[in-house]
C-alpha cells in the first residue's frame, strides 16, 4: 500500500477521495447510531455537505472519458445532487421511512458503486491499494 499515487495525482482527485472516504465514516456513524437525535441531524448535515463536495468535485475528474470528458460514474454524481435535497425535504416532512430509504440508496449505490470502480485495475486507488 502506498500513498504515493493519491499524492500525486490532482487536487481535484485529492480532494474527492478525501471528501468520500469522510462521507463514508460520517455515513457510517449515522447509520449505526441512534436516530432523530441532534448528533444525528447534525452529522446528517455534515453527511450531506460532503456528498455534494464529492459529487460536484466529481466534474472534475475526467480520467474516464467515454461521452466527451464524462463517464457513466458522473450519472452518480447527478443523482446524489438531485437526491440530496430530496432525502433533507423528506427528513424536514418527518418522511422517515422515504427519508430512510434514500439515505441507504446514497450511501451504498452512490458511495458504494462508486467505490467499486475506483478500485478497478489502473485507477489511482487500485494503484494506492493494491501497488502499480
């Protein structure tokens, strides 16, 4: 394992994989701890801040070019944006099982399909991981 690869590759990148490795422990805490309380709102917030920063710092990363500079990963990116004031509105509604739901979709289809391929052989956290 080897940080090197993550150093040196863009901010962009940098600040992505740090935004998305801070939504995954964030995530994490909310989903394993109790629910409707103040710590759970505010780590709700937070949880919501850094998905945004990792979607939208998702336009611009541009290693995986298939439609113009864009892959199918930022399909992701636009769905966690639109989703995110949706899972607030619900949660603000007292929506809790719909706000539940798109919470668990976020955190496991966004975060989690994501980080399926960036672990794919000749992606940079492959490459920190698992070594060139």
């Amino acid at each position: 394992m080897s940080l090197a690869p993550l150093l040196n590759a863009s901010i962009a990148i940098q600040v992505h994989v740090a935004a998305a490795l801070l939504a995954l422990g964030i995530g994490a805490g909310i989903l394993l701890g109790p629910k409707g309380t103040v710590p759970h709102r505010v780590m709700g917030w937070l949880w919501a801040l850094t998905m945004g920063v990792v979607a939208l710092g998702s336009f611009w990363i541009h290693e995986l070019r298939l439609v113009g500079d864009f892959s199918p990963i930022h399909i992701l990116s636009l769905a966690t944006l639109i989703g995110l004031p949706i899972l607030v509105a619900r949660a603000r509604r007292g929506d809790v099982t719909r706000h539940r739901r798109a919470v668990l979709l976020l955190y496991f289809g966004a975060l989690g399909a994501a980080g399926i391929f960036a672990f794919m052989p000749g992606r940079i956290m492959n490459a920190v991981v698992f070594g060139s």
